[in-house]
C-alpha cells in the first residue's frame, strides 16, 4: 500500500472522530454564558433589549439548539465553514490568514523539542549516574516545572531585552524587503523565542523518554549481537539502539500535538505572534461560535493529519508495523 494511499484511509477513518469533536464543540459552547449579540450591545455602549434580540434573530441564535446544530451541519456539507459573526467574513478566509504561521510556529516547536530531547536523553542513557546525566537530569526537571510563557517572557528580558539578539515580537520586520537568504534569517529570528519557548517543556518529557528506553534497548539480546560482530560503539547505538527507541518518543510527540496547539495560543499572544492564537482569543471574547468551531475543526484536522504522519513514520523506522497491520 502506498504512502498517500494510506494516509487517505487512515484520514478517511478519522472522520467519524471530526463529528464528534464537532458537535461536542457545539453543545460546549452553548454551555457557556453569553453571545455575540451580547458582546454587540456591550461594544455599543447604547443597545436596548429589543435591538439585541432583533441581533440574535438575524444571526440565529433565537433558534433551538438543535436548529442550530443542523443547520451549521448544512453549512460544512456545502464545504463551508460559515460566515464569523464578529469580522463578518468567511470563517475560511480567516482562518486561511492565520494558519500557516501556527503551523510554521508549531512545527518548529516539535522539530525543536524532539532534536534537543533526543540528543539530551542519549546522552543521559549513555552516562546513566554520572555528572552529565544528573546536570541534564536537574535541567530538564527545572523546564519541565517551569510554564511555558514565563519562560518566554524571561527569554524576551534576556535575550530581547538585555542582549538584544532577538525581536521582542511580530513576525518580521515592517516595511523589510529582505528577499531569499536573508527572508529566511530575518523569520528564523523572529521565530526562535517564540518556538524555543513552547518546545522547552516537551524537551524535558522527550529527553526523560529518551533516556529509559535508549537504557532498555541497550540491554537487549540483538544489541549484544551487534557488539559481538564487531559494530563500533556509534554504529550500535545509532543504527540499533536509538532507531527502535525513538518509535515511543515519536508517538508521544503525536498525543502531544493537541497540547502544543493549545500552548502556541499563549506564546503567540506573548510574543505577539500573528498566528491563530489571537483570532482564538478574539472568538472566545466575542462568543463567536461559528468562527470558533472553524478554528475547533481545523485544529482537529490538523492534529489528525499529524498523527497519521507518526504513524507513517513508525513504519518506516520499524518495517514489521506494515508486516502486522
């Protein structure tokens, strides 16, 4: 089975998962106290209680739950995503704005986390109680205890602020027009702060993960099998032992991809980053349900696809998945 033949029902397979957190999204939100029109009346300063009402007849909101419900499941199967409430523009639009630099944000995130842990933990499992491995040990627990936007904003202070290395926020410069090479330097800049912040935590899980299973591969028979042939010591760990230890790393990182979405909301808004965190922050303010279950969908979708992805790689990094599934 090919590649993308497999994504294709693996993503297929996951729809069922996508109506569900759809319409539990739905029936949360209408949970909570408020809505748009209210948001409206209160903007205005001058709404009365009849303007208001006539606000939610024309978005709506005066129909029965389930009403509503249908009506945006009408909405989806047009391949729409409706109209925002709040910017009155297609929701689609909106989201299509902000959604590559969450995605550049977070993927840097992953990339970052998953180098700095790896190579951290393999050094802790080949040094297992001695000095290295309690120094990475001490820092990995301090990142790990430490929320994600007060590292941030001690990174700003420090390396924004005092050393000024680093942009204190924004994407890019205003009014640049830095091209090629020195377009890439000028985003890498931007986007070191932000994305070192929000990986930091997830460094101290994977380096941790690392560690264990880099120290109980090395104990297994085939290990000593490869020592017995005469592999040097790099190629042993390299090849054998850290290859099959990175399929738990990988598929933690997979069930972490959610979480990390959920934290680029915060470290966007630290460091004014111009992803979906604010447009999230936005919706939830003005109640915006249609415009929130938009970004709810295409965060689902996007954590789907990631993990599809982990799978895929699983089988590449140990053939016998293919074989057994």
């Amino acid at each position: 089975m090919s590649i993308l033949k497999r994504f294709l029902v693996l993503l297929v397979r996951s729809m069922p998962t996508v109506f569900v957190v759809v319409t539990l999204g739905f029936f949360l939100m209408k949970l909570a106290p408020g809505d748009i029109a209210d948001y409206i009346a209160a903007s205005s300063g001058a709404a009365t209680v009849e303007s208001t009402n006539a606000l939610r007849d024309s978005f709506g909101l005066n129909l029965p739950v389930l009403e509503q419900l249908f009506a945006y499941y009408r909405t989806l199967a047009h391949f729409s995503l409706g109209t925002s409430m709040r910017f009155d523009m297609p929701v689609t639009e909106l989201i299509a704005s902000r959604l590559p630099a969450t995605l550049l944000l977070v993927a840097t995130s992953i990339v970052m986390a998953l180098a700095i842990g790896i190579v951290a933990g393999t050094v802790m499992a080949l040094n297992a109680g001695r000095t290295k491995d309690r120094i990475l040990s001490g820092l990995t627990l301090v990142f790990y205890s430490i929320p994600s936007f007060w590292v941030g904003l001690m990174l700003i202070i420090v390396f924004s602020v005092q050393l000024g290395w680093f942009p204190t926020g924004g994407s890019q410069t205003i009014g640049s027009r830095a091209s090629g090479f020195h377009f890439v330097i000028e985003r890498a800049r931007y986007l070191f702060l932000p994305a070192l912040s929000l990986a930091l935590y997830y460094v101290a899980i994977y380096a941790r993960l690392t560690r264990s299973t880099v120290i109980e591969m090395r104990r297994q028979d085939y290990v000593r099998t490869a020592v017995a042939k005469g592999l040097n010591h790099w190629q042993v760990t390299l090849r054998h032992v850290l290859r099959n230890a990175l399929i738990p790393v990988t598929t933690m990182a997979g069930i972490h991809i959610a979480g990390i979405l959920g934290g680029a909301v915060v470290i966007e808004t630290v460091f004014s980053w111009p992803g979906m965190g604010r447009l999230t922050y936005e919706a939830i303010n003005a109640r915006d349900y249609v415009l929130l279950l938009g970004i709810l969908l295409v965060s689902a979708l996007v954590v789907i696809a990631a993990n599809i992805l982990v799978d895929l790689l699983h089988r590449f990094l140990d053939p016998r998945i293919e074989a057994r599934s």
